[in-house]
C-alpha cells in the first residue's frame, strides 16, 4: 500500500520499529504487578482476567466455573513451573457441562 505510494520501506520499516517501541513502553505503564507472596490476590486477579476472556465464548454462562478451573490450572503449573502448553482440554461427549472437571498430574 505504501509501497505504490512512493514511499521506501526502509522508512516503513522504522515507522514500525518506532510504533512497535511506543506500544511496548504504554504496555509497561499499564501493566499490573501482582505479588507473588499474595496467592488470594494473584489468583483473583487470574480469576478475573479468565471470567472476562471467557465472556465471548460459548461457555460464557459458565465463565465463573471455568474461570475458578483454569485459575486452579495454571496455579498447580506455577507451583511446578511448568509451561502453559501442558494444560490440555479432552472432549467426552454426553454429559453437562457444568460435570466437567480439572484433573491433576495428567
């Protein structure tokens, strides 16, 4: 687009070089630090951020179970700094939803 406009990608590039640079730095001036000493806190806040992620999905009737499931995830992998990548969702048909369940050490 701004290529057929005359304009050089180099001067393209360093625009977003410059926007990329600008946009971390607002990250870190509204980035919220939570404690780690403060496991109610941390897992509220992680409570929260879950609740409102899973507002959009179709189990948003449910985010407030899912929230308290995920949370309880991701706690037993920091516990054992463990990646993220090992938290894994397995289907079963049949069943309500609200019989779903975490399952530790899978």
């Amino acid at each position: 687009l701004f290529r057929s406009e005359g304009i050089h990608p180099q001067i393209i590039i360093k625009a977003y070089r410059k926007a990329t640079s600008l946009a971390i730095k607002r990250i870190n001036e509204i980035a919220v630090h939570v404690a780690k000493t403060e496991d109610t806190e941390q897992r509220e806040l992680l409570r929260r951020c879950a609740a409102t992620t899973l507002s959009s999905k179709l189990v948003a009737t449910h985010k407030d179970f899912f929230a308290n499931m995920v949370v309880e995830a991701v706690m037993i992998l920091d516990k054992q700094l463990l990646s993220l990548s090992m938290i894994g969702i397995k289907k079963v048909p049949g069943g309500a939803i609200e019989e779903s369940f975490l399952v530790e050490g899978v």
